[in-house]
C-alpha cells in the first residue's frame, strides 16, 4: 500500500510529482480526459505538501488556477483554502498548489 502524501518525505514528493506529470502527459496525448483531470488533482495535493500553509493567512485574495474570478480565503484546513470567490456566497476549498500566491492581496487593501 502506498504512502499518504502527508507521510511522505520532501524526496518522496518530488518522485511522486514526477510520475503524476508522466501519466499526465500520456493521458493528454491518448486523450483520457477524465484520467487527466484525477491525474491533475492529485498533482496539486502532492504539490501542496511542498508549501506551508501557516504563510496564508485568512482575507487573502488571489486567483485559482483554471478556474476564473478573485478568491477570498477564509480559513486554512491542512493543505486545503477554504473561501469563496467575490460576488459569490458559496464556500468552496482548493488545494493550496492552486493558489496564485504570487498574485494574492488582502481583502481590505483591495
């Protein structure tokens, strides 16, 4: 049986990021749709392991990858942001490797 993501080792995380970006991209060229959007879920909880999620912090507003509006985070639950997008009431959570950190600002100063 394999390992959880938050039991593996910064090596083992780089390997298992790796190999989902290998069957990712055979998936792309076999056309496997679906098997590329789990393949691609998982690639960004993996990814997430690698990043701390004590250094965001709740009112941060930053953009999701593929998906299209400004995200309020509310609340940090393990690797997983919580909030929701601007001009919407439903509360959604992406994984942290999502976020566009580099992008994110602070409800307030907005």
């Amino acid at each position: 049986m394999s390992k959880r993501y938050s039991e593996m080792t910064l090596t083992e995380l780089d390997m298992e990021i790796a190999r989902l970006q290998k069957e990712g991209e055979r998936s792309l060229a076999q056309g496997m749709v679906n098997e590329l959007q789990i393949l691609e879920r998982k690639y960004y909880m993996a990814k997430s392991y690698l990043i701390s999620p004590v250094t965001i912090p709740k009112g941060f507003v930053t953009s999701v990858e593929n998906e299209n509006g400004s995200f309020v985070i509310d609340r940090m639950e393990g690797v997983m942001a919580w909030g929701k997008f601007q001009d919407c009431s439903e509360e959604r959570a992406f994984p942290v490797a999502m976020l566009q950190l580099a992008r994110q600002r602070t409800a307030e100063s907005k």
